[in-house]
C-alpha cells in the first residue's frame, strides 16, 4: 500500500521564519488524512514540500517506501505520481471536460486513455459531460472534474487543498462526500489540508491538528474530538467546556458537580473538559450545579445556551437539542452526562 511517512520536516522562511519545525505525521495506505490548523500553522507549506514544488532543509517524505525528498534526494514534481486538487479546480478553461481529465495521461492508446476517462467521469458521477467546457460547470462539478483528473493517471497519493473552499454551504456536504467516496472506489492514500473542523471531522480517516509547525495530535476523528491532547486541541477542533476540578476515585469534583473521568486519572487537580452537549439544562431545583442565562443562539437543529453559573466566575455552554424554552435572565439547573477528559 502507498503509506505516507513524513519524518522531522523542517522549513524556515529568513532566519526568524520557522514554519515547520520537526513534524512528524505517517498516513496508512488508502487513508485519508485532514491536516487541520490556523492559518500560518504551516498546512501549505506541509503540502508544497510533500508535492515537490519545495525543498525542506531537513526531514524525509517517503511514499509507498520510495523516499521523495530528503538529505541528498529531491524527486521533481512530476515524477512523484502525486495528483492534486487545488482550490476551485482549476481546470483548463480551453479544454473539455474529457480532455481536462485525460491531460496526465500517457502512451500511444488513445482508447484506452478514453475508457480511463469515461471511468474517472462515471466514478465521479460525471458520466456524459465529457464534451462540456468548464466555464458550463457548476462549482461543485468542477470539483469533481479535478479530482477526476488527479485520479486517471493513478497517482500513488492525492493531495487536496482546501477543494471545498468557494462551494457554498448547501453544496459543500454534498460534494464532500462524493470526494470521499470516489477516493474510497480507488483505494488512494489523501492528504487534505484544511483550516474547517466540521470537514474535517466528517470527511477524514485520520485528523492531524496541527500547532506552530508540529502535529499536536493525529487520531481518528472521534478520538480527536473526545479525547484531546491537551485543551488547545480540544478549543480549535470543536467547542469546549474548561472547568477546574479536583479528582478523586474516578470523580472530578467541579463547580458543575461530580463529573465522571477516566480510571486512570490520578489523584490530582486539573482541567476538566467537556463539550457542551454533554451539559444538560434541567430545573434549578435539585441540580448538581445552577446559573443565569445569558445567551440563547439558534441554529436550527440545535441551540446553544450561555449559562453564567453560580461558583464558576465564568460563563459555559450548553449545546441543547430541539426547541428551547429558557430566555436571558432566567435561572435553570445544569446536569453533566458522559465521560470527561483531565488534563493538567
């Protein structure tokens, strides 16, 4: 399988313009792997070096054992069998659809660089526009075009930068999953670079988060979300309830109650970290912890609630499902459910 292992990267820009420093990340065979971070974290410098389009001044980037760059070796860019996805597809505005795909294609058949087209098309729920000009595309075909083009020539691993980025809202869940779907179909390894939690959350086999040139933490996406690393992972890839705590027998004694956390948590003082649809609102009356709304946001298919809570000296939130009743001013109760995570 066409694994990526990417070891020690190093890339400064001048000499105070440290941009990658040592990061580490290995991708399994026909995985796909969200490299998430803020902007300047390093994500399109990571991909530009794994592309061949930089040098790293140190590290390696081996793909299916055959090592692409590193102390001596700089395989160019199209001798890498890397395909890539850029932003807003960026097809060829003069060529048709067909002829976008078939442009990495070699050799003297011209019908077999035909079925393969037809191939990519159909993979990619395209079959019949190969006569089509872009500019007749929506965004989101034009997407899958791209991806089409990057999949004909079968390239040892795709990259994809930010592909989903000028898609509108409505359109972008649906193209993702025909992206992942089609990567799935050939049994590529992919490398998505991102800067959205929600897509990478949802699309990806594996989330590398990305912090100051590192990998913070690199762990399927349930396993990213539930158990962070620490809690500046647990704040950037989702909303997160940071309470102090003090731990005992299994129990985090905090301003929200008694909070259940891993056996292994020792004895200690620390932060709890919960997600606000692990609070629950329940009357005051009873509850382990009680507070003022402060806030009520809508978004449809849930709300979420700002609760200044009693003891606290700060406000959390409550990710509340269906139709909520409470209004700023009002007092409510708050429960906690579930599992927490302890860190230092």
């Amino acid at each position: 399988m066409n694994d990526l292992r990417i070891e020690g990267l190093t890339k400064a820009y001048g000499p105070d313009g440290d941009v990658l420093r040592g990061l580490d990340l290995t991708v399994p065979g026909g995985a796909l792997a969200a490299v998430l971070g803020p902007s300047g974290c390093g994500k399109t410098t990571l991909l530009r070096i794994v592309a061949g389009f930089l040098r790293a001044d140190a590290g390696t980037v081996t793909v299916g054992g055959r090592l692409l760059g590193g102390p001596g070796t700089h395989v160019p860019p199209e001798r890498r069998r890397i395909g890539i996805v850029p932003q807003e597809g960026a097809l060829f505005p003069h060529l048709s659809v067909a002829r976008n795909v078939a442009f990495g294609l070699t050799g003297p058949d011209r019908g077999a660089r035909r079925r393969r087209t037809e191939e990519m098309l159909e993979l990619v729920g395209l079959a019949g526009y190969g006569d089509r000009m872009p500019h007749e595309l929506s965004g989101g075909q034009q997407q899958r075009v791209a991806l089409a083009r990057a999949l004909a020539p079968e390239p040892v691993l795709v990259l994809l930068d930010e592909p989903f980025n000028a898609l509108d809202s409505a359109l972008r869940a649906g193209v993702r999953a025909d992206v992942r779907a089609a990567l799935r179909a050939t049994g590529a390894t992919a490398l998505l670079v991102t800067h959205d939690q929600q897509e990478a959350l949802s699309t990806a086999d594996l989330v590398a988060v990305v912090r100051g040139g590192r990998v913070a933490q690199c762990a399927a996406p349930e396993e990213v979300y539930r158990r962070p690393a620490d809690p500046w992972v647990a704040g950037f890839v989702g909303d997160a309830v940071l309470v102090p705590g003090t731990v005992a027998d299994g129990t985090a004694t905090t301003a929200l109650g008694p909070v259940t956390v891993p056996e292994t948590a020792a004895s200690r003082e620390g932060t709890v970290l919960l997600r606000p649809e692990q609070l629950r609102l329940a009357e005051p009356a009873g509850a382990p912890a009680r507070g003022t709304v402060v806030d009520v946001r809508f978004y449809g298919h849930d709300a979420m609630v700002t609760v200044d809570v009693d003891g606290l000296g700060a406000p959390v939130d409550v990710r509340a499902a269906g139709p909520v009743t409470v209004r700023p001013g009002e007092a409510v109760g708050i429960r906690v459910t579930g599992e927490a995570t302890l860190h230092p």
